[in-house]
C-alpha cells in the first residue's frame, strides 16, 4: 500500500502531530513500508494455531480461594495507639 503526501498529512492532523512539509515524502515512504510489512504478515496462515499471550508457556500458580480473617487481630490491634473490645478506637472528629 503506497501512501501520498496528502494522507500523510491527514494522519498527522489527526495524530496532532506537526510534520514539516518537507519531511512528508520521507514519512510517506516509511509508513508505506510499514503498511506493506503488515499486509505481508496477513498472509500467513494461522489456521490451527490458538491465540497466545506471550510465547513463554508458564502458568500462574493458583491458591485456593478461601475468604480469612487472618487470625491475627491481636497482632494488628498492638501497633494500634489505642484498641477497645477488639476495635481500633479513633477520636471523634465530628459534632
């Protein structure tokens, strides 16, 4: 695919990119190799292939979806200034 100087420009506009008009013969060369490349890459064959997310066949290790509390409250509640019944206690900042 052979892009023009006025596409360029176009794509440029809407990109908000300011491209001098001299540099637009040059980048229209550039993005019409890039186009040219991805049009090649359409051609492969893909049939049977399954769609990946990296090309490193790793999984994540799972863990067991419990819901805790953690059993540690009195752990917690000791670095707390102050605690009551369990509770953190904090001062009253409304009236």
């Amino acid at each position: 695919m052979s892009l023009d100087k006025g596409t360029v420009r176009a794509i440029a506009e809407l990109a908000r990119i300011d491209v001098p008009e001299d540099e637009l013969d040059h980048l229209a060369g550039e993005l019409s190799g890039i186009l040219t490349f991805v049009e090649h890459l359409s051609e492969v064959n893909t049939d049977g292939i399954a769609p990946m997310n990296s090309v490193a066949d790793l999984g994540l290790p799972m863990r067991a979806d419990i819901v805790t509390d953690g059993n540690q409250a009195e752990a917690v509640l000791a670095n707390a200034p102050d605690a009551m019944d369990g509770f953190f206690t904090v001062p009253k900042v409304v009236e």
